[in-house]
C-alpha cells in the first residue's frame, strides 16, 4: 500500500510532510519513494540522467535517501506568463501551452503519470503521494490529475494537512473533507495540523472538536520550525527572513525568477534581498542576476525598470556582479531570439558587462548534472576549487574576448569581479559560497568564519520533529495497509 497527502490550499507544508514521512518510514527499515504526478514551479532539480523535475520532489528523494528520478515528478508545469506554461514530461520539454490547452490532455496525462507511480510502487514497494494546491477545488474535479482523479485511480489512504498558520483551520479541515467527491472522502484517514506556534498542547480542545466535527482523526500537530530545506516555489520568497549580517547581497527578484533555491546557502550567513525591479542597489556589497523562465521578457523589464542602470552603476563601483543561467544570459552583449524564447523573435542588447553572445534557435534543452572547475581568474573564483551542480537552460552563449569562468562553461572579466555561468547550485558547495562572503567580509574589514560542510543532515531533523509531534506509528500502519 501507500499513503497520499493531501492539502487545504496551497502552501500549507504538503512537500515538506511528504518528505518527512519519507525519512521517518526510511528510517523505521520502511523502503518509500515520493511521488506528485503534476508540480507547477520554476525552482527545479535535474537528475543523474539529465531529466528536469520539481525541487520539491528532490528534496522529498534526499529525505527517504534515494537518488531523484523523472517517475517522481512525470509532470513539470513551468510558467512563462500570459497563461502559458512549459510542460515538461518524464524530465524533457514537451511543448509550451494555454492552460485551456492543456485540459484537453487530462485522460492521456494522467495515464502518463499513473505509470510513473506503478513503476515507483514495483521498485520501492511503498509510495508517498503528494497532491497539488487544495485537495476541494470543485470547479477542476474532472480533469484534476494531482488530486481527486488520481485518489480514485489509487484508492490508498489520505492524509489531509492543513496550515493553522492562516486561520480558519476547522474551516479549512471540515470545508474540504465535506467537499471531496463522495468516492473519495473516505479515503480520508488522518489530519495533521501544521505549523502551530506556541505549545501545542494548547491546542487539545481544537483537536477534538476537528474530530468530532469530522470523523477522522488527527494525527499530530506540527510546531512551526526553521530548517535548511530546500524551497519549492516563489510563494516561498516572501516567507523568508531579513538578516542583519553587515555583508549584503541583493538578488534581483525577477519577474520570473527560477531556481532561487541557488542562493539558500547564502542566506544563512549574509543578509540577502530579493530585490523588487526597479529598487536601487546602493548599500549593496554584490549583487546576482538569477535564472529565469523567460530570459527576454526580463531582461526587457530589467530595462524599463531601469534596474539594468542601478547594475551598471554598481559595477562601476567595484561591487561584483553574478550572473546565473538567464543571468548569465543577460550579462553579455547580445541575445538573439529566433522565437524560442519569447513571444517576439528579434536581437537585444545584452547589459553588455560580459563579451560573450547568446543563441535561442531551437527549443532544445540543455539538462545535466555538471562539475566543473574554475579558472584562476580574480579574486573569488580563484578561491572554490572544483564545484557540482546542473544546467538547465535553453540557448546557446557563443565567447567573445573574455574568458572562461569554468572549464566548459562561463566568462569572466579582466578583474573576476564579474562572471556568469549556467551552473545552478553553485553556491550550495560551501567551497563556493565560502569564496565568495570570504572576499565580500574581507573587503569590508569583517572577519569571517567559513561554512563547514559537515552541518547535521536537515531531513534527519526533520523526521525527529515528526517522531515527536505526529502519531508515526498510526502513519506506519497506513503505508502497509
């Protein structure tokens, strides 16, 4: 058997439970695997063999200490705007639609995905499902493959979270479960009520009264925590924190922004801002272009924002400046469009801080997991050392004058103080972060103490937090059902 887990809205903490209840089962001698049949994100995660899924379902694999793979997320919605997303199918681009277009693939989608489910289930023998947004959204019952369509094709046990956070938890709870198809509600088998603040045994009488009100009971109360996890999507953005660490790193927050999880390792040691177009950068010790869905429709409004002028002029102070993948794009002189990009084909004048020209002329997508090493080249990327992460991107960057940053892989300038690279999660190697804040506190005349790479294993944490507040033995016995 298996178990789903399902939500009353959206960000509620359904990836992170699923990923808890990964380890904790793991660790219980429980083999599982995760499972979400459609994930709509822009932060992704490519796997050994080159294919592109959710971040989310990364993660969940680390939890239950398995490599990720495509099966785990055979469904990747990927927004470029105007109601158009990327579909990326089994980890490859599919074909860019409307999302009324897209409906009319529901029966041969979900097909898609209940094989990719089987195919966990006959590897691992148990299978963690996680559903998508809220589990009651009436008005998309036939044709929702992340929630109700897939409940009646697997009838397995639910498990339905709910975020205290936002108020109106009887609502939120009662609400849905009332709300499921008639098929479905009684697959509905426990409720875990997350991020309390506070003791929770305060919350005892609400416990009973979610009980009484709807039959099912509650499986625990999660407290809310703070750990290094890896977020799943832009909603994660305004939840995080303001540092007050005396280095300061301003990340442009684009209209598209992808993959911020590149930058989480940062966080816990300067303060970085997601800076909103059209905010100046003074004040700011670097500054990083990120990736995006849509490299030229933001790099179009990096310059009617006039962002693109608070970059330059940060340059011309000295401050470095990192581009990423799309950022990495935008830092050259041209990018020249043959329609695969955005929605009008065309050249465009790149920020021009990198001498280095890019191609959009198929809708191929380079995906891969790399290593590489930097050149001796400036002050901070002389000091990584060999560093991992993957590529994923459309385009081709052609060199001009400047050099590589990587073996195989980004420019430098003359002084290193401005590099890009297709690299996403370089600084998540603590080589790599460690080079860079290093340079940024020893500029400042700050000390600096670098980052270890033996922190304690995050989803171990996790799991001991839900050992702790989640009756994990009623869990268990719903998995071997």
């Amino acid at each position: 058997m298996s178990l789903f887990v399902v939500g009353t809205s959206s960000h509620v903490g359904k990836s992170v439970t699923v990923a808890a209840l990964c380890r904790c089962l793991v660790r219980r001698g429980i083999p599982v695997a995760p499972f979400k049949s459609q994930n709509m994100s822009l932060n992704s995660y490519v796997t050994r063999e080159g294919g592109e899924i959710g971040m989310a379902q990364a993660m969940q694999a680390f939890g239950a200490k398995i490599p990720p793979h495509t099966d785990m997320n055979p469904i990747l919605l990927k927004p470029k705007g105007d109601c158009v997303s990327q579909v990326v199918l089994h980890g490859r681009p599919y074909k860019d639609v409307r999302i009324t277009e897209y409906y009319l693939e529901t029966p041969a989608l979900l097909s898609e995905a209940l094989g990719s489910y089987h195919r966990l289930k006959e590897q691992y023998g148990q299978v963690v499902v996680e559903g998508a947004g809220g589990a009651a959204e009436l008005n998309l019952y036939d044709r929702d493959i992340a929630n109700t369509l897939l409940a009646e094709q697997l009838k397995i046990p639910l498990i339905l979270v709910a975020d205290i956070e936002r108020g109106g938890v009887f609502a939120q709870v009662y609400g849905t479960i009332q709300l499921l198809p008639p098929a479905i509600r009684p697959l509905v088998r426990g409720i875990i009520i997350n991020k309390f603040r506070g003791d929770p045994t305060i919350f005892d009488p609400g416990v009973k009264k979610i009980e009484e009100l709807c039959g099912v009971p509650v499986l625990g109360v999660v407290p809310y925590f703070d750990l290094p996890l890896p977020s799943e999507d832009s909603l994660s953005i305004g939840d995080k924190k303001n540092h007050t660490a005396s280095v300061r790193i301003a990340v442009i927050r684009l209209t598209r922004i992808s993959n911020f999880t590149d930058f989480e390792l940062l966080e816990q040691h300067a303060s970085v801002d997601y800076v909103s177009l059209g905010s100046p950068l003074d004040g700011y010790d670097c500054v990083i272009i990120p990736g995006t869905k849509n490299t030229i429709d933001d790099l179009q409004a990096l310059r009617t924002s006039g962002t693109d002028r608070e970059i330059l002029r940060a340059r011309e102070r000295g401050i470095p400046v990192i581009g990423i993948c799309g950022g990495y794009q935008m830092l050259g002189k041209r990018l020249v469009d043959d329609g695969f990009e955005s929605s009008a084909a065309g050249t465009y004048e790149g920020l021009g801080l990198l001498d280095c020209t890019t191609l959009f002329r198929s809708y191929d997508k380079k995906t891969m997991q790399v290593t590489r090493t930097p050149r001796p080249a400036g002050p901070i990327l002389s000091a990584m050392g060999p560093v991992t992460g993957y590529e994923i991107h459309m385009g081709v960057t052609e060199p001009g004058a400047d050099p590589e940053a990587f073996d195989g892989d980004g420019r430098v300038s003359s002084d290193g103080l401005v590099f890009g690279t297709y690299m996403h999660g370089l600084f998540q190697n603590c080589t790599a972060a460690n080079a860079l804040l290093s340079f940024l506190y020893g500029r400042k005349g700050l000390p600096y103490t670098p980052i270890s790479s033996s922190s304690a294993d995050p989803y171990d944490a996790l799991a001991d937090l839900f050992e702790k507040h989640v009756d994990m033995d009623t869990v268990e016995s719903l998995v071997l059902e």
